[in-house]
C-alpha cells in the first residue's frame, strides 16, 4: 500500500446563487474556502425545477484563467462574443482557457426537467493571463470511462489505471475524474505526488479515511499519496480534482481573476463591465 492522501478539511458546500439566478452549491470561492490553489471556484448545479437554473448566465466576461463546465444531465449553450457556438449536453465538457478575455453566456437549452453540473475555474499563472483563448470541447464518447466491477471512474483530466483523459496542453497539470463506486466498495486512486487534491461528494456518501462522509461536501486532501476510498451502504459519486498549485499573490473580483489589483482595474476598463 502507497502512501496514503489525509483529510486536512471538510467544507460543507453553500447554498447561492450566481448569473441572473440560478441556485448553486458553491463548496470553493466561498468566504469559509476562498481558494484550494489553483483552484478559485467549485460551483455544483442540481435541480430540477427550472426556477433554479432557467435565468442562465447571460454575456459576462473572463479573464486570467480557465473555466471547466461539465454536465451530468440537461443541456447547455454556450456562445462567445468571437462567434464561438456549442451546445453541452449529458456528459460534455466544456475547457475554456479564458486567457486575455472572453465574453460568453451560458444558457439553459431546455424548460424543465433535471439540469445537474459542475463549473470549476481554475488559475493560470501569471505569464499565461494574457494567452490567448483556447476551447477544449469534449463530446461524452471523447471521455474514456474505466468500468469496473465495483466502481466506474470518468477521466476528463489526469489518468486513472494508465487511461488518459482527453484534455491537453493544461498549465497546471490538473487531474479530473468522475467516479462512482458501488455500496460498501473500496478502491485505490493513484494520485501525482506534489498536487493538491480534493475530492468533491454528490451522491451517496464516502469514507476517505476519517469516516463517512455525506454528499455536499468538499474534502481537501494532503498533498502527496494516493486516494483510498470506502463507500457507504447507499455507493458514493465522487468528483477527485488535483492539480499543481501556482503560488503566486490573488486578486480576484467578479468574473477577472489576476495578480494585482491593477491588472484588475485594467480588465474592467478593458470589458466596461
Ligand atoms: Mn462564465
């Protein structure tokens, strides 16, 4: 047995809202966990009652870093103020490397019916804010799944059991997986040494070590060895995110992730939002 992954925190997720209205878990970019470097936000959307989501995110900026949108159920469009079109269904991906700027909105694609996903942002460092933007969309088939027995892991980013996932080119090395284990289960995932890790529950419930943990919560993990999970009788799904932290000053406000409050002045003069 590997060195093992501790629990150094559990976050219970927050309930907001964001965009013109829609309801979210927000368990990373929250007053009690601002950050987990890199990563600056954790937003869950789960409902299926449309007043939760039908508001969308109508045309807002970004600038300084990347944003991962991947839904599990329902249908999303997205649309740059580039004329960059595409629809996210069950299971797609959405890697936006938002660099020196992109204006986009993030509208519903459907009237009712169960609309459930995550948003992540993750940061660039800082002599990549100003790169130009870059699209990784990823159709469900581009997304290996590794079934097992037991459990069944999703790999967006990193690798789990030698399989890769579909994004590349990534700064900051990161690892995303999906993974949805089987009641009273348990299961090793190797993790990159020297990357912070958290593992994000929304099913079920999970033991990483310190007892069963329910879904809602975010679990932020030591920085070296790898994963042992055990669920509970009810199986568990899990997000686990990792990925090489920058180190480097934050500022942030709204939608303009930077290093400096000037280079944030700037943006906002720059989008006059
Ligand atoms: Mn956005």
């Amino acid at each position: 047995m590997s060195k093992k992954r501790i629990i150094k925190m559990v976050y219970k997720a927050l309930k907001t809202s964001d965009g013109a209205g829609v309801s979210i878990n927000r368990s990373i970019g929250t007053q009690q966990l601002s950050v987990v470097d890199p990563f600056l936000l954790l937003d869950e959307f789960s409902s299926d009652d449309p007043d939760d989501y039908i508001a969308g995110f109508p045309s807002h900026p970004h600038r300084g870093f990347e944003t991962v949108t991947y839904m599990i159920d329902g249908k999303l469009q997205h649309e740059d103020s580039a004329g960059n079109r595409g629809e996210l269904q069950s299971g797609s991906v959405q890697w936006m490397t938002a660099g020196k700027g992109v204006v986009h909105s993030e509208m519903p694609l459907q009237e009712n019916g169960l609309m459930r996903g995550f948003q992540l942002w993750l940061n660039l460092p800082a002599k990549h804010k100003m790169m130009e933007p870059r699209y990784q969309n990823l159709e469900p088939s581009d997304i290996p799944e590794i079934m097992e027995e037991d459990y069944k892991v999703k790999v967006i980013a990193g690798e789990f059991q030698g399989i890769k996932g579909p994004v590349n080119g990534v700064i900051t090395d990161p690892v995303y997986l999906d993974v949805t284990i089987n009641p009273e289960t348990e299961m090793q995932i190797a993790m990159p040494d020297n990357h912070n890790a958290v593992a994000y529950i929304f099913e079920g419930a999970v033991d990483l070590g310190e007892g069963l943990i329910d879904r809602g919560n975010l679990i932020v993990l030591s920085n070296e060895g790898d994963l042992y999970a055990k669920s509970g009788k009810d199986g568990a799904r899990f997000l686990v995110l990792a990925a090489t932290a920058l180190n480097e000053p934050i500022a942030r406000s709204g939608p303009f992730v930077m290093n400096t409050r000037e280079e944030i002045m700037k943006a906002y003069e720059d989008f006059r939002f």
